[in-house]
C-alpha cells in the first residue's frame, strides 16, 4: 500500500489531474489504493499553489462516482448471474434461497446507509458494496444520491487537511488511517453485539418449551391462562340464572319424597296423650 505512495505522487507531479483521476476511479472500483494520503498529499501541493484545490475535489469526485458506477453495472451484469446459477443449482447449493431473499430484502430497505457509510467512514468497503448493490438491483437512483453525497464527505476532509497542515500531511494520514481501522473494528463490534441479542432472544422461547417437556409442567404464561380460564368458568356457573332455581327445586322434591314415608316406606311414631305433638 504505501509502496504505492511514492510513485503515485511523483506521477501527480509529472502529470497532474489525469493522474488522480484514473487513480481514484481504480480506487472506487475495488482496486487497494492508498487514495486517502494521495488526497492529502494533493491538499498539500495545492497549499504550495502547485493545484487548485476546487479542481482537485471536483475530479475526485467525479472518478469516485464514475468507479463506483462501474462496480455496480459488474454486480449487475455478473452479480445477478451467479445468484440465478445459485438459484437454479439444486445439489451442490451453498446458498439458500430463503438467504438470497432476505439479503435482497434488506438491502433495498438499508442499503442507501450501506452506500453512504462505506463512502465516508469505511472506504475499503466501497468496492464490495458497490458490487452487492448492483447484484441486489438496488435502484440506481437512490445508488447515485447516497454515493455522491458520501464521496463529498470522504474526499473532503482530507483535501482540506492537507491543505491546512501542508508539510505534516503524512502524521495526519497516519492518524486518519488509524481512525478508520477503529471504526470499522467498532462497527463490526456493534453489528456483532446486535446479533447476540436477536440470538438470545430467539433462544428464550425453545428453553421454556424445553424446560416444559422435561418436567411435564406448563409455563406461567400457560398457567395464567389456565387460570383465567378456570375463573371464567366459576363466574359463569355463579351468574346463570336458570340453572340455580331449578337445581334447588329439584332437591327440595328429592328431600320431600324421602321424608313424608310414602315412597321411602317410613312410618311416623304416634302421638303420646301427654303431650299430643310429641312423638315417641
């Protein structure tokens, strides 16, 4: 990478703007080309009056775009080629086709981010997201617009450190290249961290199912529900009306015939002339 360095810069001093804009749209395609220290190193000769630095972003800018233009029409000529072959193939397939869907779905509701972040805080991911989009077929219209208002915010900040350090541009690349190692260890962290919570969560509900088949007990969800249900029975059997009065009725007759000795062959004792009411 950085052997690169010297021979770029003593090319931009022979040839001047060409020379950056076929580096940058190599660069933007996919090839690892140090274009962050190129641009600082131009921000420094422009500070020297050797360039003009609005010609300088405005051919930056325009290469950028025009590679990354280039490595979506690959991922739409080829990109889609492969997934058909992977879709059609049916015994050695790596992929699934649920996968294919699911990476296309979200990539046509998140993929504007993906474009703009990879542009101005991870540009070594450029050239592989342009290529996933293209593949995707995400729109190009909404490619274009979020990879040129990320390719301004990436190409100006160096452009303008350069211009203003001037001869110490190489320690403010060295700490611009720092800084990017770091987000992008920092971003996949948090991609990382996102999904051993999803994971977790997903995990939750088979260890209570399991949990239930070893030990032959429902859950609480279960027993609250159990309980509700049992509760709506007891109020239902308190307030019927109709069963009530006619349950009584019929066990007052019950009593009745096993008390009044016709049905039951129970005969009264009689009456004492003592006391007449009282029976023996």
């Amino acid at each position: 990478m950085n052997t690169l360095l010297p021979l770029m810069i003593t090319w931009l001093q022979l040839y001047g703007y060409p020379v950056l804009w076929i580096c940058v749209c190599i660069a933007s395609i996919g090839a690892p080309l140090p274009i962050g220290l190129l641009l600082l190193a131009t921000g420094a000769f422009a500070a020297l009056g050797d360039f003009n630095i609005f010609a300088l972003f405005i051919t930056a800018l325009s290469a950028s775009v025009c590679g990354d233009s280039i490595g979506y029409y690959i991922g739409q000529k080829v990109g889609t080629r492969v997934i058909a072959r992977l879709l059609r193939q049916k015994r050695y397939r790596f992929i699934s086709p649920k996968v294919i869907n699911r990476s296309q779905e979200y990539f046509q509701h998140r993929g504007g981010w993906a474009v703009f972040l990879s542009r101005c805080l991870v540009p070594a991911l450029g050239g592989t997201i342009n290529i996933l989009a293209g593949t995707e077929g995400y729109p190009y219209r909404k490619f274009l617009l979020a990879d040129s208002t990320g390719e301004a915010l990436g190409i100006f900040p160096p452009l303008v450190l350069g211009f203003a350090f001037g001869a110490s541009w190489e320690a403010v690349g060295n700490l611009l290249t720092i800084i990017s190692i770091l987000t992008l260890l920092l971003l996949i962290a948090i991609y990382l961290i996102v999904l051993l919570i999803r994971t977790l969560r997903k995990m939750k509900p088979g260890q209570a199912q399991a949990t239930e088949e070893e030990t032959g007990e429902p859950t609480t969800s279960q027993k609250k529900v159990q309980d509700s249900k049992f509760h709506y029975k007891q109020s239902g059997k308190e307030k019927n009306p109709k069963t009530t009065p006619f349950l009584a009725t019929l066990r007052r007759v019950q009593t009745y015939k096993s008390t009044d000795g016709l049905h039951t062959g129970y005969s009264f004792p009689k009456e004492t002339t003592s006391n007449p009411r009282r029976r023996d």
